[in-house]
C-alpha cells in the first residue's frame, strides 16, 4: 500500500504529464490552424492579385496605341503586335488619357499622315525620350484657325486638355511654319527636338502653362520659342541654338525661364509688350547681336537680393543685356563680360565692370545632372531602326563645367542708319501671295545658314547642318533695299497685322517695338504693302 507521499508523487507525475500532452496538443492545433488559415487567405488573395494585374494589363493595352510607319496598317488594332500606320489613325481611335507609341521612322504625309495633327483629352504623343526623338521624325504642315492668332501654318496643335509630346523631332518647313502650337492648353512637351520649322519652333498661346523641359532647339527660322498672350510656361533645361530668336515672350506673357543654354542665336531672348520673365541659372553665348533685349513695357528680372539670378552673358556680339523698357532690369548675381545698355541693376557687389580685364566665367552645363523629367507614363521607348538617316542626338548633360569661346557669327543685313533696329535675319525669296500677280515675290524671314560656326566647334550637335549657300543668301541679302515697319502695340491691330502679314516678326526701331512685316526690292512693293497697313490705321514705316 502506497504511503501518502507516494501518492502525492503519482498525482504530480500524472499532472504534469496530462499538462505535457495538453500543450503538445494545443501547439500542433495552432499550427494547423496557422496553416489552414495561412491557405485560405492566400487562396483568396492570389484570384484578387490576379484580376488586379489582369485589370491593369488590360488598361494598359486599351490606353496604348502603337504606331510604325513602315510596317503598321490602318485596318489593324494598334496592339503591340498589330501597330497602325499613321498617327492620324491613332488620334481617331484613341480613347481620353491614352498614350500613342511611335517606333522610329518618318511621319509624314508620304506615309499617309493628315495635318496638323491634334492632341486633346489628355492624349500623348511619345517616342524615344532618351534620344530627344533621334528617328522618329514628324514632318509635315497643314492650316489651322486659331481663336486668338487667326490661321497659322502648324505641323502638331495642341489644344484643351492635350497630354504631352515626348520623344520626337518635329519639323515644319513652310516657310511660315509652327511646329508645335499650343492654344490654351498645358501639356508637358518633354526630351524633343524642333529643326528647320520656318517661323517657330513652339508656340505658345491663349492663356496656357506648358511645361517645357529638356528639348532641344536647333536651327528654326524665325524663333526657337514664342511666348504669347497671358500664357505662364515652366521652361526648365532646354538648348536653343542657331536660331533667329531663341526665346521671345510678347504680350502678358510670364514664364519661368530656368537652367537653359543658348548658344548662337542672333538674339537669345527678347522681351517686349507687357510680359514678364524670370531668368534663373541660364547661359546666353555668342549671340550675333544682343543676349537679352528687353522692350516697351516688359519686366525682366535676372535676379534679385533674395533671389540671385545665377545667369551669364559671354561673347554676344553687340550687348549682353538691352534694356529699351520702361522698368529697371534687376540682375542681382548675373554676370556679364561684354557691353550692357539702358537701367540695369547688378547690385554693385555682384557687378563684373566690362573696362575690367576679368577671368573667363564659368558656364553652366546645358542641362542639370542627372535631372529627373517629370513623372509621365512611358510605357515603352521606341524601337531603335537604322532605315532612317542617322541624326546624331544631343547629349543631355554637358558634364564640362565651361564652354570654350566660340567664334560669333557675323551679323547681316546691319542698319548703320538705323543703330536701333536689330538686324533681322537674312531673307529668302517666296511666292507671294499677291494672287493678282502671281510673278511678284517678297523677301521674308529666314535664318542664314551662313552664320553658322564651324561644324567642328558646335556643342551640342544632333542635326545635320544646312548645306553652305554662302553666296547665294549673300546675294539675296543685297538685293534688299526696303524694309516696311509698322507700330503695333494693341494686341488686336498685332492680330490685323498677321492676319495680313502672317510672316510678321517682332523687332525694335528706334528704342519702340515695331513688326517687320516684309523686305523688298522693289519700292512699289514696298509702297503697295505700306498702303495696306495705312488701311488699317496704322502707323507704317518704309526704310531704305
């Protein structure tokens, strides 16, 4: 018979036991518990994964519109597999906020394409970002009516709405030709090239907020960027080169001009009417005439105490800065090296004297380092194919921190009568219009292929340079003998103007903002189109 304490031991070892075996019992229940539930939410999380990654493939190929121009039909979906030919089919089908997809080629009305081509509801044209558009080539023109600049000569419009133009090269050869005009409307026109368009590259009118970033301006006629009405574009990291005007912001224009090159240009940026520019961290060289002209009742500012401007003016060839306005130019850290004229203030610290032997100033890189481009649905770049002609592409970031002194163009067709009138580019000879006599012609805008620097010397360099025509433009040059300006200071008689005169261009007379509506040689002619602006009221000009 088993004593007490024996039973006492027996009754622990029992309770210890059964409490061993409870909580094996309970661990192997919570793991299977853990197991069964474990499978059970995968199992109802992988069909939700699914539909969610099917449902974003699916909106991703119903918002994508794929085009090649040398494989693609018309007939077919716009799939990846089954790209349309043309852009102009894909615009019909697009749905609002889709993406049209450019492979390289030509785009064109030889390959089927109507212009201009017209981007709204949030839809975008895009190619190869990487390339600022190296081969993938727009080229075309078509008349356009616009609510507030009359009919204009436009490749691409981008109306209310319209989403972006990334990656392509943009080309309008007539010889009153836009690129890319945008009519109140914000688009992010990113990583472009805009060549040989014959008045703009871009303009921008209405009341629009474009961003315009990291695109590169090469050799249009008339100006590189044109800036109108009350329109407030961001106009961040571009190169303007060999350009008539590379910036002009008219009207009550305010943009925000940042970390942009200009290189070349027969006047890097005019000001005039009532507009607004700020300038931050932009290099203007070797203008043939001015690198900053400010007209009328225009505000410039390069810089202030709170603010300094960062910008420099190195080798323009007649001033670094004008100012012809009616305000002081504050242009507090903006450093010049060569002439200035009219009230500009450098703050006396900041003041680099132009009778002062001084350092070669250092430039600042055409684009930021390693920029970021604004966050936008790239979906895919385009395919790289060597059919078309090879144009070598920009490089997005000069990594040297100085840009040699290059050789200035020299300016044509200077007015030594007339000290106050920038010279405008040299002109070619166009049909006229005049449908009464078919065999008249008139000499209007154009850039001169002559001006430009030795091929060798030029950064960056992504299009082909021009064919050297020298002499011929030197002779079309000293054919002209009369010049006709007229005042025009109210929008609506500038509209009048250009609705006559669409060739029409800014420049300035005698301290005052003038358009040049037409060289001749010829005084009737002169005399005919001087009659035709007296018509409207107009204070008109003939100069010899």
């Amino acid at each position: 018979m088993l004593n007490s304490n024996d039973q006492i031991s027996r009754k622990l070892g029992f309770f210890y036991l059964k409490s061993a075996v409870q909580n094996q019992y309970f661990c192997w229940l919570l793991t299977v518990l853990t197991f069964v539930l474990s499978s059970n939410l995968l199992a109802f999380a992988q069909p939700s994964l699914a539909q969610e990654t099917t449902r974003q493939s699916l909106s991703l190929n119903k918002n994508v519109i794929y085009v090649d121009s040398k494989i693609g039909d018309d007939a077919q979906s716009g799939d990846k597999s089954s790209p349309v030919k043309t852009i102009t089919q894909a615009l019909k089908i697009a749905t609002p906020g889709s993406t049209i997809q450019l492979t390289a080629g030509t785009y064109s009305p030889t390959t089927g394409e109507t212009f201009p081509l017209v981007l709204k509801d949030q839809i975008t044209i895009q190619g190869n970002a990487k390339t600022k558009g190296n081969q993938i080539v727009i080229e075309g023109n078509g008349y356009f009516i616009s609510p507030t600049g009359a009919g204009q000569n436009i490749a691409i419009a981008a109306l209310k709405d319209a989403g972006g133009l990334i990656g392509v090269t943009v080309i309008n050869e007539h010889s009153r030709g836009h690129g890319l005009w945008i009519e109140s409307s914000s688009p992010k026109v990113i990583n472009n090239t805009f060549t040989r368009n014959g008045n703009t590259g871009v303009s921008i009118n209405g009341n629009s907020s474009p961003l315009i970033a990291e695109n590169y301006f090469y050799n249009n006629l008339g100006n590189g960027l044109l800036v109108y009405g009350t329109s407030k574009p961001e106009v961040v990291d571009n190169s303007f080169v060999r350009t008539g005007f590379g910036l002009s912001i008219v009207q009550d224009a305010q943009p925000i001009v940042k970390n942009n090159f200009f290189d070349s240009n027969r006047i890097a940026i005019i000001l005039e009417g009532n507009s607004q520019g700020k300038f931050r961290d932009n290099e203007i060289i070797n203008s043939a005439e001015y690198g900053l002209t400010a007209i009328a009742g225009s505000h410039a500012d390069l810089g202030t105490d709170t603010e300094p401007g960062n910008n420099v003016f190195r080798s323009n060839q007649k001033l670094d800065i004008q100012n012809a306005s009616d305000h002081q130019i504050l242009a507090v850290g903006t450093k010049v090296t060569g002439e200035t004229e009219g009230d500009i203030n450098f703050n006396a610290a900041e003041f680099t004297a132009t009778n002062q032997p001084t350092p070669d100033l250092p430039s600042s890189p055409t684009a930021m380092e390693e920029k970021t481009t604004p966050d936008l649905p790239l979906p895919q770049t385009a395919i790289e194919e060597k059919t078309t002609p090879d144009l070598p592409s920009p490089p997005t970031v000069m990594e040297e921190k100085t840009t040699p002194d290059l050789p200035s163009p020299a300016p044509i067709l200077s007015e030594d009568t007339n000290p106050d009138l920038p010279s405008p580019p040299p002109v070619m000879e166009v049909e006229s219009e005049d449908q009464s006599n078919t065999t008249n012609k008139e000499l209007v805008f154009s850039a001169s292929p002559s001006s430009s620097l030795p091929e060798a010397e030029i950064q960056p360099q992504p299009v082909p340079f021009p064919p050297d025509t020298t002499s011929t433009n030197t002779l079309i040059a000293t054919q002209v003998k009369y010049k006709v300006l007229v005042e025009a200071y109210d929008p609506d008689a500038q509209l009048e103007v250009r609705s006559l005169f669409p060739q029409a261009f800014a420049t300035i007379y005698q301290g005052k903002s003038v358009l040049q509506v037409g060289a001749f040689n010829n005084l009737d002619k002169a005399k005919k189109t001087q009659r035709s602006l007296d018509d409207l009221g107009l204070d008109t000009y003939i100069l010899e």
